[in-house]
C-alpha cells in the first residue's frame, strides 16, 4: 500500500524527534529538493521518510503550516480510513469509561487519541463532533458511521465552526446529522452536578470537560464561603460551588445568553437563590466591585487562552498579570485565588510565578497550595508538551507574616 503513496522525505537528524514519540512534522525540517511540499495537497496521506530512507510512518499532510504533517501511524503501510477510525475510537472509549461512570467526557483528544484534527465530546446519548483538518473533513461520513457503531448515540451534532477551520479553508456549520436535539442542549453529569450543555449555541462543543479535577478540588473548599466565578459562562465552577454548599456565588461573563444558561444550572440543582450573575467586561467588573468594597472567600479567573499564539506570550502574561492582580484585590483575608490558563503558550512555571510577584506587589503572603492540569479525558502525549495546556493554581493569600 505504501507504494502507491507520496512521500516526504525529513533532511539529516531530523527524524530524532519522531522516533522519540513526537508526531508532528515542521515544514524546515522536510527536505524539499528530495520531496517538494508543493506538490502535495491538504489532507493528502504521505509515507514519512528519514533521511536515509527509511519509513517513519504515515502521516497526514498541511503542506503550507508549519506543521507540515501529522503522523497517522508508525506502520507505514497503514493509511487512515473507516476500520483505523473505529479501532482509535474504541481505545479511546475504553481510556475514558474507566474514570468516568456517567458517560460524559471528552472522547477523542486530537493527536492524544491517535486522529489529528478530531475532537469529539460525550454527553451520554448525544455526542457533538469537531473537525479542523481537511482529512477529517473528507472522512466525516466514516468518523460519523464509526461514532454510530462503536457508541450507538441518539444524536449526533457536527459542531464545525471553529476558528482552525478557517487555517485550513474549510467551511463553517453546525448540523446535527442524526436523531434529534431537544431545546439545542445536551444534558451531563459532572462532579455530582447537573448541566444542559447548549451544544449548538454555546462555545465550542457547549461545555469544557478539561477542567473537571479542579472544579472537584474546589468543590471540597467551598462551603459555607462567599465565591467569586470570572469568565463564568454557563457555570461550571459557580454552579457547581453552590451544589457543594457555598453560601454565594457571583458570576461574572461578557455574555448575557451565558448568564442565562448559569440561572437554568443553577435552578435544575436547586441552588438559584444562591446565584448572582453580573453581565460585563471582566476587568471592569472586577474594578468595579472593588469599588463598591466586596469581598470575596474565594475567586476563581477561568479566561479564555489569553495568548492564542506565541507571538503573543508578552502581552498574554501581562493580561494574566492584571487579571489575577485584580481578583487578589477582592479577597477576603486569608482568601483563596484560582488562577486558571488553557493557553498552551503559557509555561506552566509562568503563572505560580505570576501569583507570586503579585504578591509581593500586593503586600501579601502567596502560599500555592495545589496546582492542577486536564483531566484523563485530554491525555498527554509525553512528547508533545503543546498537548498538556491547561493551569489551575490554587493560591492562598495571606497578610505579610
């Protein structure tokens, strides 16, 4: 089979990092008087050469991003299709099922799961899809009739409007390709707390699962105290605090239709009278109850990736910096701060780092008392630091000893 396909061939010593466990390909480390990256198309699989001329693998090709490809498999004569599809889909199943009993997970972690440019996301019956490649695209029948056989869902959403689709030209659209989807949301289960996921409004897939082992953890600390929930959205730190036996919980989100969704969370546990929901810019709001003298037992900024590309590693960390600087101004003596990242670009030193400076600048005692990741659902490739890119830093803030 591997005959038949194109190849690309990796200059001298470029091939240390794939036989390391690395699966991805950058464009400089091709030799392209060998095997011009021209001739090839998006989406197009490839035979991965060393230098010498030894098969690496398959991959698939983006022959004008710097990662020029993504390796498939080490078998070089293993394309993906249909049957690899449904294999990588039940190894990742069987990954997630032992952690999680309610079925609600993210069920395929791109490159973690072996099918670049994949994302799929479990709610029980009802599973929503995102594709970012041009190869998935092209298998979006096969990943869809996979999904149906290995889980056999009630639904199936293909929530393909993501900002990497635009990378790779694909199209834009939302679709739900079988059964059905009532009031556009898909309920789940998580840490004990029940949500409706608004998978067809709401951001990427409607929730993010990567967070679930902090918010347990927080869980633990929160009751009887006063919770501040930043960059909020539908509520799965607040809400989740008030299931667990805060005595308040403030939410603050720039989008009033995501305040919506946190009332209806909170009304299906039970614990609406508990909630308060600020609609706003987060930095202003958080000067702004500064302001007006609140105080807070505990605050937790969850924002979206603050640096989107490594270019913007200085201004990302500045931003961190204010953000976090501001929500220490609303603690409560002895308070404690969550210091969320999900931008991979961030180093994973940077923001204990920055709570500490912060500290010094505040006149207070930082003491780092947990620091969490992802969940098991967003495996790590141990290779491929890029795929471990989530932070949560539980600070406490004390007065100067």
């Amino acid at each position: 089979m591997s005959a038949t396909l194109s190849t690309i061939r990796l200059k001298a010593k470029c091939e240390r990092r794939l036989k390391s466990g690395h699966l991805w390909v950058y464009s400089n480390e091709v030799d392209i008087a060998q095997t011009p990256l021209k001739q090839l198309t998006a989406g197009q699989q490839v035979v991965v050469e060393a230098a010498n001329g030894k098969a690496l693998g398959t991959a698939v090709v983006s022959p004008e991003q710097l990662i020029c490809a993504r390796l498939i498999s080490r078998d070089s004569s293993q394309l993906l299709d249909s049957s690899l599809i449904v294999h990588r889909l039940k190894v990742a199943m069987g990954g997630r099922e032992a952690w999680y009993p309610h079925s609600c997970y993210r069920w395929v972690y791109g490159d973690s799961d072996g099918l670049p440019g994949l994302v799929v996301d479990r709610f029980g019956a009802i599973v929503v899809v995102q594709i970012s490649s041009v190869l998935m695209e092209t298998l979006k029948q096969e990943i869809v009739d996979a999904i149906l056989k290995v889980a056999k869902p009630d639904c199936v959403v293909l929530k393909n409007d993501g900002k990497l689709r635009a990378v790779e030209g694909l199209p834009e659209y939302v679709e739900v390709v079988h059964g059905g989807l009532e009031d556009n949301c898909a309920p789940l289960v998580e840490n004990d707390t029940r949500f409706m996921a608004p998978v067809i409004e709401g951001q990427k897939t409607g929730w993010f699962y990567d967070h679930r082992e902090n918010r347990a953890v927080l869980n633990r600390l929160v009751a009887g105290k006063r919770v501040l929930d930043v960059f909020s959205y539908i509520g799965g730190w607040g809400v989740q605090a008030a299931r667990h036996g805060a005595a308040e919980v403030h939410c603050i989100d720039a989008s009033a239709q995501a305040l919506d969704w946190v009332e209806q969370n909170a009304a299906l546990n039970g614990v609406a009278d508990k909630m308060h929901c600020w609609e706003g810019d987060a930095f202003q709001a958080l000067r702004n109850l500064k302001d007006e003298g609140e105080k807070f037992d505990i605050v937790v900024v969850d924002p979206p990736a603050l640096i989107p590309r490594r270019k913007d590693i200085k201004a990302g960390e500045q931003a961190y910096h204010r953000l976090n600087q501001l929500a220490m101004r609303l603690l409560n003596r002895e308070g404690l701060l969550v210091a969320g990242s999900c931008s991979m670009h961030l180093g994973e030193d940077r923001l204990p780092d920055i709570l500490r400076s912060l500290g010094r600048e505040l006149d207070r005692d930082v003491v780092i008392q947990h620091v969490g990741g992802q969940g098991a659902d967003h495996p790590v490739v141990p290779a491929i630091p890029e795929t471990r890119y989530l932070k949560a830093v539980f600070g406490r803030v004390l007065p100067t000893r």
